[in-house]
C-alpha cells in the first residue's frame, strides 16, 4: 500500500521503483498484484504487465518512459501527461 497526503493505495503485494518527476511534484512507481506488474502514477494504474522496470520522467516532467513485457515481447512505454 502507498499513502500520499494521508490518502491510502489500494493494498498491492509489492511496490518499487519509485521516480520523482523533475520538480518534484509527481511520482510514478511500479506495483505488483496477483502476479502482474503495473506503472502508478496519481493513482491511476496502467496496463497491466508481466514484468515493468527502470521508470524515467523526461527533464521538462511531461512525460515518462519505463520498459515492460507480456511474454517474450517487451516495449518501451512512453506517457505523457
């Protein structure tokens, strides 16, 4: 579980990778449930992977990339927000 500003997460069965946005007013981090692996950023999940690694916010924080993988095909996400 992750609390930001006293607000708690759903219950995950792993958190890491935590990424704070250039200014310091964003994160984004990689949670685990049943098995699955998904980015969080504002308490809005993405889709859902085998496994996710290395998020990284672009330097002006308007977007951020990770690496992810369903099977043997892997990707490289790319958000903006």
């Amino acid at each position: 579980m992750v609390v930001v500003d006293g607000t708690e997460s759903q219950k995950y069965d792993e958190v890491s990778e935590l990424a704070y946005s250039p200014d310091s007013k964003s994160f984004v981090y990689i949670a685990k449930i049943n098995g699955k692996s998904v980015i969080v950023k504002d308490g809005v999940e993405s889709q859902k992977y085998d496994s996710i690694d290395d998020p990284t916010y672009s330097p002006d924080g308007k977007s951020f990339a990770y690496t992810a993988n369903i099977g043997d095909k892997w990707f490289i996400v790319k958000q903006n927000y």
